[in-house]
C-alpha cells in the first residue's frame, strides 16, 4: 500500500530520529568519560569500540528500550563492524618510505574490498606521494577511535573515524589527526571497508 505524504513524512522523521539517538546513545558517553573526544594516546592502543546496552536502566529503574529492534543489524553486527573500522584505520594511517604498494596494503587485505585495495594502491604509489615519502624518509605509525554512526542502511555502514597519526621523517616528527568517513558492506560478522574519505567531504 502507497503512504501518503504525511506517513512518509513521519517515516523519514523516525529514522533520523534513531540515527541521531543511536549515535549519541552508542558513543557520545564514551567521549564524556574521556574528557573530549576520544582521540587514542598511545600507539597500538587501538581497541574495538563495545556498543552500550540497549537495555540499561532508566530514571524509573526499569530497563530502556532495546534500540537494536528498529535497526537493521544487532548488537554484534555493530561491534564486529566497528573492530574492522578501527583495525583498518589504523593499518591505513601506518606506513613506511621504505614499503611498497603490495606490503602496505598486506595488513588489511582482508578488512578492504578489491576495488578499494585498487585505489589505496594506487594513491600509495604515486609518483610524486612515493617520492616525498622517500626523500623525507618518512614514516608513520596511527591508531584510531569511532566518533560517530553517520549513516547505515540493510548491508552498509558509515562511521566518522579520528586517525592519529606520530610522523617521523628526517626532519623530526610530528602528530597529525585527521576525521574519516569510513564505509562498510556487510552484515553479521562479515565486514570489509569499500570507501574512505575526509569525514567533511561529506558535508559539503
């Protein structure tokens, strides 16, 4: 049966409302607890971010109401996706001037779709990325932490993600943190990245 306009209306409205609610419900209480955002220290200190209950008690004591049974995807789904986002994310903020194309992409082969090993590849090898890594002897270690659920559908998801990068070169090193906007397909368990991208190339 055709909504009319106004349920469809109401439909739209329902599910930003449950999107925005998720994300504040899943991590802002993580960002609270830390003081700010919640950037990684140290590096290899990457963890997988463990979703909150659904089912915590409210003001009246009795328990809240399961948010998983208006989304697509379960409690496990959400955390099986966020480890692969944050294993990936870190192993695409680390590098090596010394490394080739094939080796950098080695660590997350299977968190990455074939197209976008193709473009990660591609971007890492280019001549004039390739020869400033080179010349400045740079090399980089990252860790990384979900900020946000931006978007999600029946087989995809979309974190915001902070990438902390420490770059050492022959200069000295630096610190570089960078938001992403991190895509996955998939469902249950079975997870890979298919795009990566500045977290406000979306916002434009």
């Amino acid at each position: 049966m055709e909504l009319s306009p106004f349920q469809r209306f109401a439909a739209f409205a329902v599910v930003v409302l449950v999107l925005a609610g998720l994300g504040a419900y899943l991590f802002l209480p993580q960002s609270s607890a830390a003081g700010g955002r919640p950037r990684p220290a140290h590096s290899g200190s990457a963890s997988p971010t463990s979703p909150a209950s659904s089912s915590a008690p409210g003001p009246s004591g009795q328990a809240g109401p399961d948010i998983y049974q208006w989304l697509p995807f379960t409690r496990s789904d959400l955390a099986s996706a966020s480890a692969t986002t944050i294993s990936f994310a870190a192993h695409y903020g680390t590098f090596a001037y010394t490394q080739s194309a094939q080796a950098y992409l080695a660590p997350m082969r299977q968190e990455i779709t074939s197209q976008l090993a193709v473009a990660l590849g591609r971007a890492f090898a280019a001549p004039g990325l390739a020869a400033t890594r080179a010349s400045a002897r740079q090399t980089s270690t990252a860790t990384a932490s979900i900020l946000a659920l931006r978007a999600f559908g029946p087989s995809s998801l979309t974190f915001v993600v902070a990438i902390a990068q420490r770059i050492t070169s022959s200069k000295g090193a630096s610190h570089q943190n960078t938001d992403y906007a991190v895509t996955l397909t998939g469902t249950g368990s079975a997870w890979q990245v298919s795009d990566i991208e500045l977290s406000s190339a979306g916002n434009n």
